[in-house]
C-alpha cells in the first residue's frame, strides 16, 4: 500500500507541473532587464506556485558566470557570441530561442548642439570628444557598433573617442548626465532615456541582424525552464516586447 501512495504521489507531481512550487533563475541582459521583469511576473502569474529570480547584468558577464558554475536555468543574452560560446562548452541544454530583434541608435544629451543633426557628421567631427559605447570584446552592444562602423570605414575615426561603459544602460547613463557627447545605445534602452535625444540610426547598422536569444541551461530541469523559453515568444510576451520597443523576429 504504500508504495502505492508513493507512485500516486509521484504522478500527482508529475501531471501538476508547475502548480507545485518551484524556483528557477533566469540571468538576462541589461537591454533585457525591465521587459524581462515585467514577462517573469506575468509568467508566475500563469504558473502559480513557481518563482522566477532575475539576474541582470552584461551578457559577456553573465555567460561568464554560467562557465563558473552560477546557478542559472535560462541566460537571456543581447546577442550570439555569449550562446555560442556556452554551446561549444556543453553548457546549454536544447536550441536557443529567438526572442526578438532590436536596433542601434545614436543619443545625444538634451542640450546637444547636434540635435537635428545627421549621426555620420557627429561621429566625423573633431569636436566630438567623448562617444559612449561597449567594449567590442564583453558586450554584444559594443560588437554590433564597431561592426557598423567597421562597414563604412567609420571605426578608426571613432574608437579614439570612445568611452566604454560596462553595459548599455550605463552607455545611456552617461548621455542623460551629458559626460559625453553622444551614446551608441539599442533603441530599446533609448525609449527610457531620463533625458537623451534620439540623433538617429547608427551609421553602418541597418543590414545588422540585432536579435536577443534566450536558452537553457545543461543544469537546468526541463520544466519550468522549458515552459519560460516558451513563454518568451508567447502573445503575452511579444505585447510587452512590442511596447518595450522591441522589433518582431520575422520582421
């Protein structure tokens, strides 16, 4: 009789899902942090008795701390590379998921003599002291900017002048205070701009595929993990995408 019981209560387990309480880690990029928060609390909201912790931070950094053992379950990054990367090691479990696509965009602070300007003049003209961006080598944003520049001869003209920030929002950060002159920043952060003035596309970039993937990891049990990479491309969430400004995969 009892390991009847016993088998029932396994099944029981087995067919609830996710009503039984479980907690996951979900690591996402600082492009991703506030959509990501807001798609974690209606997806708990769909799956009572589950809890989504986030960590946010740059992508380079996350997929470091997965290499070191961090506790992860599903790595939102702003880019390819991190996953790649993480594959190669056999540290991610299934196929990654493409969640959406984005697009880089030149802010200028709020008193900016260039406003109304063209981009490529600003990022030309000797006046132009300090550009914020991202280290090429530790953040998908810093990447996808010296790739756009790199296609129209722009990179040696700019990289001199660039201020590398830790991650996009503190690239954004530092355009809202006017410590430099201008920001290389995706156009999803720019909607939260405190202050910052869109100039315009990043020279170089249109032909740039710009896409946040999310995966999971090896560690990871399959549900939840599962059922929130699959819950990322949901109606639900591309809503919120969509007002976050992100741009649709097939688009």
């Amino acid at each position: 009789m009892g390991s009847l019981v016993k088998v029932c209560a396994i099944a029981f387990v087995l067919v609830a899902g996710p009503a039984v309480a479980e907690d996951f880690t979900v690591s996402v990029a600082a492009s991703f942090r506030d959509v990501g928060a807001s798609i974690s609390s209606a997806f708990e909201k769909e799956h009572p008795g589950v809890k989504v912790t986030l960590n946010n931070g740059p992508s380079g950094m996350l997929a470091r701390q997965i290499e070191d053992g961090a506790p992860v379950d599903v790595f939102v990054s702003a880019g390819w590379p991190e996953i790649e990367r993480l594959r190669t090691k056999s540290l991610v479990a299934g196929e990654p998921v493409v969640v959406a696509r984005n697009e880089l965009v030149l802010v200028v602070p709020k008193e900016s003599p260039w406003i109304g300007k063209d981009p490529k003049a600003l990022l030309t003209s000797p006046d132009v002291k300090r550009i914020a961006s991202g280290d090429p080598a530790t953040v998908p944003f810093g990447a996808y900017a010296k790739q756009a520049l790199t296609a129209v001869g722009l990179w040696d003209t700019v990289s001199p002048r660039m201020v590398f920030a830790s991650d996009v929002r503190q690239a954004l950060t530092y355009a809202d205070e006017g410590a430099v002159d201008a920001a290389i920043v995706y156009l999803t952060d720019s909607k939260i701009a405190k202050s910052a003035v869109v100039l315009g596309e990043v020279p170089g970039s249109a032909d740039l595929r710009i896409e946040t993937v999310a995966v999971r990891t090896k560690r990871a049990p399959a549900e939840p993990a599962t059922a929130f990479l699959a819950y990322l491309t949901s109606p639900t969430a591309r809503t919120m995408l969509a007002a976050a400004g992100f741009l649709p995969v097939d688009r």
